[in-house]
C-alpha cells in the first residue's frame, strides 16, 4: 500500500484492552511504517516489567516514564504507535503526539473490556476482586481524556480487521490515501 504523505505518525489510544496493539500492528504492515509499543518500550528501557515498575516504583514513576517517551516520539515520524491506556491522564501527551500524529481513540464497553482482559495479567490495575467495577471507574474517570482525541473507533463487537478498516476510514478522511488493496 502506497500513501499520499509519510510525515505524520498514526497514534491509538484507548482503554486497555480495547485492541490497539492488535490494530497498530495491522496499519503499520499495510502502510510499511514502523510499529512502536508504548507499553514494550518503556519496559526495555528499564528492563522491567510494567508490572515490576508500579509495584516497585510505584504508578508515578510509570507516568513519568510515558511521559519521557511522549515527548520523544512527538519529534520523530512514520510511526505507528500504540499507546498504554493510561497516557491520556496526562493532557500534554495528548497535545504533544498531535502536534505530529494522526490521533485515534479505540472505544469498547467495560464488559467488552473485561472479556478482552480478564484472562490476562499483565495489566497491575486489572488485578483486583472485582476488575469490571474497576473498569468503570476507571472508565468513568478518564472519559473526559479520552474524549479530547479527535478521532473515535467503537470497536465492541468487531474483529481486530474490521477495527483496522474503520481506522483506514478515519486515515483517508485525514488525506491518507489508499493506492492498492
Ligand atoms: C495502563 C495501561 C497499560 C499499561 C499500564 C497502565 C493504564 O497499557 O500502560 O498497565 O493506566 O490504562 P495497555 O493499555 O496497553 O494495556
């Protein structure tokens, strides 16, 4: 797939457990870009564990950390980045990734969500009695964040594709463009 302009960056955001690794990965192959994980850099780079880093240096430290890399990734292009779920809390992430990105917000319901994620662990603020009723609070807290992203993909429901054609959709109403199938 060939497209119009290569300068920007793609960057999903959305709750965790709403596909973005999935669907990042699918749009970086189709347009050749490369894919960057939030989540899987910061962890090389403190060669630790997500998990680790908030039992050991606590959720504050993990922020900072995002909030570092926000910064450089905002300064580079053709990136496909998937962000964690949280880099929303703070509102320069988002401004700053826009300043040379395509945003996009993957949405899904708290019971979609908890389907997504109850068989995984990985995820430190999933680990509780009652993971749905941490979703929605967690939900419910950062929608206003979420909301700031200009772009939107429900995603309950659909296959890891058709997420991908939906977002597609977005790119080529931004000028992206598609050349071949
Ligand atoms: C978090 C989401 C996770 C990871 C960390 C915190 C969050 O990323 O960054 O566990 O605060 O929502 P994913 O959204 O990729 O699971």
């Amino acid at each position: 797939m060939k497209i119009d302009f290569m300068a920007k960056n793609i960057v999903i955001f959305g709750f965790m457990g709403t596909g973005k690794s999935n669907v990042g990965r699918i749009l970086s192959e189709k347009f050749g870009m490369e894919f960057l994980e939030m989540d899987d850099e910061i962890e090389r780079r403190e060669g630790s564990s997500i998990s680790d880093i908030f039992e050991k240096k606590g959720e504050a430290y993990f922020r900072r950390c995002e909030r570092r890399l926000v910064k450089e990734l905002s300064e580079k292009e053709n990136l496909v980045i998937s962000t964690g779920g949280g880099v929303v809390l703070d509102e320069r992430n988002i401004s700053d990734l826009g300043r040379n990105g395509i945003l996009i917000c993957l949405d899904a319901s708290p019971k979609s969500i908890l389907m997504r994620t109850k068989s995984e662990n990985h995820r430190p603020l999933l680990l509780t009695n009652d993971p749905l009723k941490k979703i929605e609070e967690l939900l419910a807290y950062r929608r206003p964040f979420y909301d700031l992203i200009p772009n939107h993909v429900r995603t309950d429901g659909l296959s890891t594709e058709e997420v991908s054609e939906k977002v597609l959709g977005i790119l080529e109403r931004c000028g992206w463009r598609r050349d071949s199938p």
